[in-house]
C-alpha cells in the first residue's frame, strides 16, 4: 500500500480521512473547496460518525488493525454508509466476515490499480450504498499517473450533488434524485440511525438488504468500472484476463501475485508454444463476478486459484468454497484445483502449478512450502525429516516445488554456541534450544539460498513461539564490515562499553592473579595436563606478580609477560631445588599456554585501590567481544570517551583473534560476588556496570539486533532484566537455603522416629539375634524383623513416616526445579509480557529471542493488562503449591502438623495470606511497553493492575520526542492511586535511576518505572544515547520523579532532588566561549527547546539568528504576552568556541510552556512551590507574633507586678529602718 498516493487522491477528494501511521497533514483545501480533516487513530469509528452526515470519508486501515474495526466496518455495511477503507495484505487479512457483511472488496496488483480504483472504490460505495474495501500489496515504487481535477470532478462531483437514483428500491427510499452520498444523520430531518432489530424484523432487515441492496451491488460495480473506463480509456473490468477465453488450463490469482502469474505464463508460452493456458486477475473479490468468470471459464478444463496461504485452510478458503459452487451452479465440467503459496510467490512457483494441471493434477498443493526432504546434509535436521515422513507419510504429496539442492554442511560452525553447551534442554521437544538449532536456527543468517531449502514446515513451525536465548545462536559475522577491538592499556574499567552495547556482545570479567592462574590449571587438567607441583605457590606467585605490576610504571597489558616477570622473581627468591624447580617451571608453563592470549587492563578500579588495601588483591579487567552476536554498530567505541575500544576493519586474521579470546572468556570463571558488591557500595563506580561484570546477569538478554533504531529500547531493557536478574536471585538463594534446611531437619525427624522405635536398654534379644548370625553381615531390616518378632520394638507410625518421606521427596524435587531445572540453569526468577509495539517491535523477531525467561508477546488489538494478569495469576498458582510444601514442612519438622487443622488451612492458603518473606519468593512479572502503544483501554487495564496487592512491574520505555508527555499521565495517575512505587528516569542519572529500579524490583507491590531511551534515528548525535538522556533530564522533557508510598504527608512522598536544580524552573549551566581571546562563561538555562533542537524532524522550527533582540527562552517565558514583543526567543549553542543563537518558534515555545508547567505541577505536589506553604508560613508567622505579644506583655505585667512588689517590699524595709532609726534617737534623747 502506497500510503503517499493514497493520501495524495483522498486529500483532493475527501473531507476526511483517517489514518494510524506515519503523520499526515493535508495541504490546503480539496477540489471542491472544502478543508480535509485528518484524524489519527486506529479506531475508525470517528470517520464513520463523520461519513454519516453526508461527507466524503476515507480510512487508511492496517491490516493488523482490521479484525477490531470488522464490527464497526459491518455495522456501516447494515446502515449502508458510503465509506472507502484502504488496507493492506502484509499479515493475515480475514476480510470473510466483511463480505458477508455486504462490503465491496477491491483488490489492487499495481501503483496505477491502486490510483485509479481508489476513486472507482468512492464511486461503488456512492452508487450500492456499502463500505467498500481497497486492499493493495506491498508494490514496488513506481510513478502512477494521478487523476486530475477535472477527471475527479466528472466522475465523482462533489459529495453534495443531487445524482439519478441508481436502483428501483433506492428510489423508492429517496425519489428521482439524492444526495451523492447521503445525509442520513440530518438535523433538518432527524431520525434514529443504527438501530438493532429482533426477532421477525431482524429476519426482514436481512432479507431486505439482500434482495433490494446486495443484490444491486454487482451491476453497480460494473456501472462504476465502466463509467472510468469511459472517461480515461482504461480497460478495467472485474477481472482482467491472458489467453481466456480459448486456454484449455486457467490459473486464478488475486493482488499483486497475479503480475507474476502473468509474466510466468508469458515465458512459458514462449518457451512452449503448444502450452495452452491462461489466466484471470480478480480485481473485485466480493461481490463475486459470476457473470464475467463464466465466460471466461468456457471451455477450460483445469481451473487452479493460487492463494496466499494466510487465506485460509486447504481447500478450504472461502474463495475456493465461491467458486466451487459457482461452477457447480453453471453445471461447468471444469475441475478446480487449489493451491496455497507462501508471503511471495516466485514464477517457478506458476510453471510447477501449469505442470500439475498437465501432468501431476494434485487436486489441493501447496508452493514453496514442504513439510519434508528426501534427505539433508545435516544429520540432526535429517532425524527430524525422517519422523516427519514416518508420521505423515502422506504429507509430502501436497507440496509443488522445483529442483531442489542440499546445502553443505561444511561452511557451518563446527562449535556449538555457549548457550546450547550451557542448557540442559531436558524440558519438551519445542522448548529445546539444541532441537531449535539444529532444525532452524543454523540455516538463518548464510549467505546461501540453498540452506533456505532445508527449512520445511514442520510441527514446530505451527507453535508461535521460541525456545529462550535463541539469538544467541545468530551470528553477524559475515553481515559486518568492522568489529570492536580491545586496547586494554588505555581502558579504565568504567564500563561504558559494556553498559551501553544494546546486543550483550561486550561480556566483561574482573578476575584476580591467583583465580586466574586457577583457572588456567583447571583448563589445562581439562586436557590431561596435571599440575600439581605449582598448587602450593600459588599464592605466593600472584603476590609477587602484583608487586611486580606495581613497580612497572609502564602499562601491561599482556598475562604472559608480567606472570614470567613475578615467576622469574619469586624463583630467585625461593631457590628451590632443582627438580622441584623444573616441576614448578613446567607447571607454570603448561598453565601459561592456557591464559597467556588474555588481554587485560591493569586500572586503578580494580587493580591499584584493592592493591594498596592488601598485597596480592589487586584484580585484572578484560572484555570479550562475541563475534557471533556483535553486529559492528560502533555505539561501543562511540562511548567509550579512553579509546580503549576502536573499530576496526574486519579481517580473518582479527575475527580469529577476536573468537579465541571471547572462548577463553567463556571457560574463565565469573566476576567475584564481593568485587561486584564492593563497587555497588562505591559512589563514583556505575551501579549497572558492577552488576553486569557477573555474566549471571550480563546474559540475561542474549544475541544482537541488526535493527540500530532497536538498539537504544533494547539496551535499556537489557539494564532492568539484568537488575531484576540480580534482585530475584538474591532472593531465591534465600528460598533454597529456606529449603535445605526444612530437607536437614525432615532427614533428622525421620531419623529420630526411627531410632526412637529401636530398643533403648533390653540388649538380650538383640545378643541372641546377632549372635545366631554366625559373624557374618547381616542386612539391617533382617535383624529388625527378628527383633520386631520379640515384640521388643515400639510400633511405628507408617502412615506418618510415610507423609514425611514424601514430603521429603517433594522439598528434594523443589530444590532441583529451582536449582537445576530441565534446562540446567534453575527455574526462571521471573517472567514478562510485552506489548511488541512502536520501539520494541524487535521483539517480534523470528526465529531469535533475546530473553532468558518466559516472554508472552502482545501485539495490536490485545489487552496487555489483562494478559498480564492472567499470566500472574496462573504462575502464582504453582508458586503458593511450593509455599504450601514449605509451610506443612516447617510444621511436620516441628511435628506440629495436625492434618485436620492444617490440610484445609493450607489448601485455602492465598496471596492475602502470605508473609513478606513468602511473597519475596513470588516471581514478578515485568510488563514492558512503549508509551505510544499504551492505548486508553491499555491505560485503564494497566492502572488498575497498579492499584493491586501483586508484585506487578510495569515498565514503560518512552523517547520523549513528541512533547505530548503522556507517560507522565500514566506517572501521575499511579501516584494518585497512593498504592504503588513510582520511578521516572534515564540514564542521564545513571545512579538514581539504578537505586530506584532497585527499590521498586525489591517491593512486594506493583512497581511503574517510566524509562527514558533515544530513538537512534530521530536526534543528531547516532550513539550517544546516555548523553540524550542527560538532556532530556536537564531540559525538563524528561524529569526524574519517584514517589514511594507513605503513610504520612502526600507531598513528602514524592522526591525530585535527583533532577539538576529541583527548586528552579530551568536547569542553569556554564557555557564556556572565547571573546577577543578570553576565556569567558555565559549563564545559560536549559528548556525543551534545547532538546527540541537535537531532534532532526524539529529542524524547521529553528534559524540561524543573528539579531540584537534575542532572549533565552527560559527569559521568554518568564515574560508577560506584551513584554514579548519586539524579542525573539533563542537557544543557544558554542560552535568553535563561538557563541551562535538560533530562534525559535511559537509551536516550540508553546511545548515549551507545557513543559514548564508539567515541572511546576510536579514541584506543587511535591510541596515546592504550592500557595499552601505560603499561607502555612503566614499562618505561622501571625500565631508566633501572637504568641510573642502575649508572652511580651506577660513578662511586662509580671515585671511590673515585681517591681511594684520590689517597691512594696524597699519601702517597707526603709520604713522598719527610719523607724527603728526613730527609736533608736528617741532613746537617746530621753537619756
């Protein structure tokens, strides 16, 4: 489907027209004078609504889409709406249900057949009065002529013009005349439209469409063809025909498959000239040309309809069943035979159909599709071969196909991938990954088209799904130019690289001297090689390695070269004698061969902080490169700021060098668990990169993409199932220790009970038993029953004992599935649902799967959250059966188990009832989807899954491109629900957002993480994803929010201190420029604007300006609408140590707007900036000056009162004083 021509004809056509894909923007007003509207949705019900009121519609449906729009596509159909719906063929169509609707199906094989029928569609469905269905195949680019106006004009006319009534019944509704398309939702005439019928008029309704509509329908769409014909000199008919009438052998195809019919017959005719066959292009496929197909038909002996095997069964295809009974009724003697061929259909395909109908005449067969071979040159697919033939014997007959060669075996890898050696594959045939390979996988990715023969539709191939970790068996060696090579003495061990590649082809390793040395002596006994006389030095030999590394200011990067410099020293030093020399020397050799080629990084990280602590610490960094999964993309050297990783030209030499070195990465053992848990606790270390060195975690996304628009969605995904990984292991090592221990306890309960039924102090029996045995060995349950005969032994409780064997048996099996397992690597720790949508489209691609774990893939039309539920629910089932085990056997341990108590109590046991611990050990399921594919029905589900008591993950992976912030939406609606953990963020704060996935992985309640990643192809800048990220954060596009929820104060819940200057509007930074050879900086404030201006689709938004009356943006918005004018708002860039400004426009600004006031409302919930403090400060502000008044004057009043006391007192005291003074000369003068 040409989507360009399409939309070129409507737009100057119709006065709507509907779409989902891509954007459309109609340019101006159509012919007749009118604006277009455009609306985007997958849901047409929009444009029927619009249709209804007398306007010209079209819709641009995909097929994927079609099954949920068939209702509303029928419903238009019963209330003889005149809409034209476009589609295409790229995945199954079942366009059944709209044909028996009444629908006209229209099928296009060509650019100009697309161009022409889409106004031929318009006039049908104005003409019969039902929807009519344009479906046009994935043609090859080509310049169709397009209509003119006054073509249009003529044939069409506008929607409004009065037309002649076209059938008896029609004028019988409307009179003479009507409108061209039909007012039937009317405000001057109003009446009840859609309405639904029951009973004996729902049978009339029926039978009156068909006899006084559909009926019409087929002299309708000849009138319609016709009259084009007419006014362009086409030749357009129902069907188009070659050689028929007069060929003998007929073949019948529809869409584009029929310019290869064609052309197929056309070269056999030449090569043969007494062939005698033709062929009929069904241009209409409803209502069927019977009229037409009989004439053609006259005489043919042999009819074959070729189909797309998507169509339907075998014989069974609802245009197979039509035209089997059209020939039926016209008592034709021509033989119909049917043949089903795969997505494209090749012209060996038409001669091996023309041959069967002169030679072979299988009845039903189907083209370039085998279920089987003879043989294959692979002895495992052969084996698959042979069962299939042995089964279906019969199978093989339905089949037409050309010369076939088997594919060498030779040019194939003769090592199998890590994956298979490393899985156990003990589970069912189709879960198998060496089964998988060797039937599938092998014969992707060569260059080899006979290796494409050797696949065949076996019973795998009718199961929609795939094996775990099958893209680890694709390789991309012969598909790249360059491959990353490691330069180990400028790598820092930052991990970056690792971090960053999207593929999981860069496995890293921190591995200390003595473990490596280990390592290489486990290889070498591995081959037959004993070294035993080096064991005790070993230690001794990695400490003075390190010394040696120490003291060499020079960078090493070669094992070999500093292991011989700390041998040759600690020799000197040890002066062994000479045969234990020669032992250890020979030792140390054979070791050397093992690990030498390792490059490594001598780095402060790992190597010189761990020395400095301890002598001999000290750790050694590599990387590996996968070849097989490495698909050159460079993103991995564009990251890494050292250029410890370049790219380099791919030479044999190189990809050997490369191969041997990820081999003997894969035979090392893994990163320590306390190196990793030592640099998670350090502040400058990435937190994703320490726990990617363990390739427990790195692997648990596995295999490249070739896709690089794929790669920024899949590299954040790889981070949160790593991390998820590394949280769920934790807590199933728990889980098993739980369980090991109930297993220790059982063991001895069992034990007991039996040593309690042995006799405790009565020996006399047991002399007389042992003694009759004449010293010889006696089996212990024959002494037992001769004891047991003395009735000297306490009865035993069999019953009891018997439960708790079992029980035992049970926790024994418990511990092998989560251990072990079918596969080799335990149960998996958790399980996804994933909407394979937009940016995670990947997915979907067969035949390699990325994931570690069970993946249910959900694509259009589904409910992700309820699948997801569903998913949950089943897998909690066997979960709470293992917590129901481990709760009867902590009581049976205990013997506290009372079976009527319990039984009933443990039975009913649900998610309610379980303790944090026991819900800890609940696989979560992770829900993955893209913000643009959460449609409202998917918005709903998933918000009422937050808003659960299940362990629900819920991750959202959102480019931030478009400025609609509708994650945000989703954010906000979660924290409103006060229920689950909240985390929006990107790797623009690479630590905060690790600890906030962590904390929500790690809740036993529903978890929404809104992930930022860069569409690759959208933003200037290919690989820089982690800087985008940085951007998106600092400009406000993409702010980091997380809310955990609180018992306490809403706003206290809510945390956005790790965003660049949570308390401002815009982030400010230093922008460093030269000005007349000064060295100056500009105070800049970042917007998104700024991020608007990395995107290549906003590039018309912004000019190069060289104004005086340019502000920030961040000014702009500051400013009132009249302070705005005479200004120009600009970003700001330094280019060249210069500063250079670029306007903006009004629509960026308006975004920009939206922005800010998206941040301010998150900073008001967060209690930032909300009017409520300012009138909590002023309310507390009044009540303390209250306060302090009041305090004040009581302190005067208290103050006074003790002055006034203190006078009281004073005077009293000089008043006693004068008048003892009084006294005193009174006395005096008397004497």
């Amino acid at each position: 489907m040409n989507r360009t021509t399409i939309r070129e004809i409507e737009s100057r056509v119709c006065e709507g027209y509907q779409y989902s894909t891509g954007k459309f923007k109609p340019a101006g007003l159509n012919i007749f004078g009118r604006p277009v509207t455009s609306i985007e949705s997958t849901d047409i019900s929009t444009a029927i609504g619009m249709c209804s009121t007398g306007l010209r519609i079209a819709v641009e449906v995909e097929s994927s889409d079609l099954a949920k729009n068939t209702n509303a596509i029928a419903n238009a159909a019963r209330q003889h709406i005149a809409l034209v719906v476009h589609t295409n063929t790229n995945s199954q169509v079942n366009l059944q249900p709209l044909a028996a609707a009444g629908c006209v199906i229209l099928l296009a094989s060509n650019e100009q057949q697309q161009a022409d029928f889409t106004l031929i569609a318009h006039r049908i469905a104005e003409l019969a009065l039902v929807p009519v269905i344009l479906v046009s195949d994935s043609f090859q680019k080509a310049a169709p002529e397009i209509p003119t106006t006054e073509l249009i004009s003529s044939y069409l006319g506008a929607p409004s013009i009065m037309i002649d009534t076209p059938t008896p019944a029609q004028e019988m509704i409307f009179g003479d005349k009507r409108r061209s398309v039909p007012n039937w939702f009317n405000l001057n005439f109003p009446a009840t439209n859609g309405i639904e019928k029951n009973g004996l008029f729902k049978a009339f309704s029926a039978s009156a469409k068909n006899e006084y509509f559909h009926s019409h329908t087929p002299d309708l769409t000849k009138k319609a063809i016709k009259e084009y014909n007419q006014l362009t000199g086409r030749n357009y008919s129902a069907i188009d025909t070659y050689n028929s009438p007069g060929s003998r052998q007929i073949i019948i195809s529809t869409g584009m498959a029929s310019e290869t019919v064609t052309g197929g017959i056309k070269e056999m005719a030449q090569a043969d000239k007494r062939l005698n066959t033709g062929c009929i292009d069904l241009n209409v496929v409803n209502p069927l040309p019977e009229s037409e197909l009989i004439q053609a038909l006259k005489g043919v002996r042999q009819l074959t309809l070729l189909e797309n095997v998507v169509n339907g069964a075998l014989g069974k295809t609802p245009l197979f069943l039509e035209l089997l009974a059209l020939l039926r009724q016209s008592n034709s003697n021509t033989k119909l035979l049917g043949g089903l061929y795969n997505n494209e259909l090749h012209k060996s395909d038409v001669k091996a159909a023309v041959e069967n109908m002169s030679g072979a005449k299988k009845d039903l067969f189907y083209l370039g599709i085998e279920f089987t071979h003879n043989s294959s040159s692979f002895p495992k697919h052969d084996v698959l071969l042979g069962n299939i033939k042995r089964k279906y014997p019969n199978l093989s007959s339905l089949s037409l196909t050309g010369n076939r060669q088997n594919a060498s075996s030779t040019n194939f890898p003769k090592k199998l991938p890590l994956t298979i050696r490393h899985y156990k594959d003990q589970g069912p045939e189709y879960t198998k990954l060496s089964r998988f390979y060797n039937d599938t996988a092998i014969f992707y990715g060569v260059k080899d088209d006979r290796v494409h023969m050797e696949l065949v539709a076996d019973p795998y191939q009718a199961l929609d799904n795939i094996p775990a970790a099958s893209a680890s068996l694709a390789s991309y060696s012969s598909q790249r130019e360059s491959i990353p090579q490691f330069i180990p003495d400028k790598c820092t061990g930052c991990g970056d690289c690792f971090v960053s590649c999207p593929h999981s082809a860069i496995p890293p390793l921190v591995i200390s001297l003595e473990e490596l040395m280990k390592a290489g002596a486990s290889l070498a006994g591995k081959k037959g090689q004993t070294t035993i006389h080096i064991t005790p030095v070993v230690k001794m030999l990695a400490k003075m390695t390190a010394t040696k590394i120490s003291e060499n200011s020079e960078q090493q990067t070669e094992v070999g070269a500093f292991l011989q410099s700390g041998f040759d020293a600690l020799s000197e030093q040890a002066g062994w004698p000479e045969e234990k020399a020669s032992n250890i020397t020979s030792d140390f050799k054979t070791i050397l061969e093992e690990i030498a080629s390792l490059p490594v990084a001598i780095t402060s990280t790992f190597f010189e902080i761990s020395e400095a602590r301890e002598q001999g610490s000290g750790e050694l960094f590599t990387l590996a490169i996968d070849p097989g999964a490495c698909t050159g993309c460079g993103i991995c050297s564009n990251v890494c700021k050292d250029e410890a990783l370049v790219m380099s030209t791919q030479t044999p030499e190189l990809l050997n060098e490369t191969q041997k070195s990820f081999d003997l990465w894969e035979l090392l053992p893994d990163t320590s668990g306390e190196t990793i848990k030592r640099l998670h606790s350090e502040p400058d270390y990435d937190s994703f990169a320490a726990i990617l060195l363990s390739r427990n975690f790195y692997l648990s996304m596995t295999g490249g993409t070739a896709d690089l628009e794929a790669a920024p969605s899949k590299q954040i995904l790889h981070l949160v199932t790593a991390l998820t990984e590394s949280v769920t292991q934790t807590q199933v090592v728990e889980e098993v220790k739980e369980v090991k221990t109930l297993i220790k306890g059982l063991n001895e309960n069992v034990h007991s009970m039996l040593v309690e039924a042995l006799p405790k102090d009565q020996f006399d029996s047991l002399k007389e038993v042992v003694g009759g045995s004449s010293g010889k060995m006696t089996p212990f349950d024959q002494v037992i029953g001769q004891l047991g005969d003395r009735e000297l032994m306490k009865q035993i409780d069999t019953f009891l004992v018997r439960r708790k064997i079992e029980l035992l048996d049970n926790l024994k099996s418990l511990q092998w599935l989560i251990e072990e397992g079918p596969t080799g690597t335990g149960r998996a720790r958790y399980s996804m649902v994933v909407n394979a949508e937009d940016n995670l489209g990947w997915v979907n691609s067969f035949p390699f799967n990325v994931f570690t774990v069970p993946v249910q893939v959900c694509n259009k039309n589904e409910s992700l959250a309820e699948r997801a539920e569903g998913v949950f629910l089943g897998q909690l089932r066997y979960v709470l059966d293992n917590i129901k085990l481990l709760r009867r056997a902590k009581l049976e341990v205990k013997n506290k188990y009372d079976q009527h108590q319990h039984d009933e109590e443990i039975a009913n046991l649900s998610w309610k009832d379980l303790t944090e611990e026991e819900r800890a050990i609940v696989p979560p399921v992770l829900i993955v989807a893209s913000h643009h594919s959460l449609s409202e029905q998917n918005r709903q589900g998933t918000s009422r899954l937050l808003a659960s008591e299940y362990p629900f993950k819920l991750v959202i992976i959102d480019t931030a491109e478009d400025g609609s912030f509708t994650t945000t939406e989703s954010v906000l609606t979660a924290v409103v629900q006060k229920n689950a953990y909240v985390m929006q963020g990107s790797l623009g704060s690479s630590s905060n957002m690790f600890d906030g996935l962590h904390e929500g992985l790690h809740s036993s309640k529903p978890a929404l993480f809104c992930l930022h990643t860069s569409n690759a192809g959208l933003h200037h800048g290919y690989g820089a994803f982690k800087q985008l990220s940085a951007l998106a954060l600092s400009s406000r596009a993409f702010p980091f929010i997380k809310y955990k929820p609180k018992s306490d104060f809403f706003g206290s819940s809510i945390d956005l201190e790790s965003n660049p200057s949570p308390n401002e509007a815009w982030h400010s930074e230093k922008l460093p420029y030269v000005l007349d050879e000064e060295s100056k900086e500009l105070d800049y404030r970042v917007t998104w604007a700024d991020w608007a201006f990395s995107m290549k689709v906003s590039g018309k938004h912004f000019e190069k300006y060289e104004g005086s009356d340019g502000v920030q943006v961040a000014e702009y918005l500051e400013l009132e609408e009249s302070g705005r004018k005479g200004k120009t708002p600009v970003v700001i860039r330094i280019q060249n140590k210069d500063i250079r400004m670029y306007s903006v426009s009004e629509h960026i600004i308006s975004i920009c707007e939206k922005c800010a006031d998206n941040w301010n409302t998150w900073r008001e919930l967060a209690g930032m900036i909300t009017e409520f403090p300012k009138k909590l400060k002023q309310q507390v502000s009044a009540e303390l000056s209250e306060k302090y008044e009041r305090e004040m004057q009581q302190l005067k009043t208290d103050y006074e009162s003790q002055l006034h006391e203190q006078a009281q007192v004073q005077q009293e005291e000089i008043r006693l004083k004068i008048r003892s003074k009084l006294v005193e000369l009174s006395k005096q003068r008397k004497n």
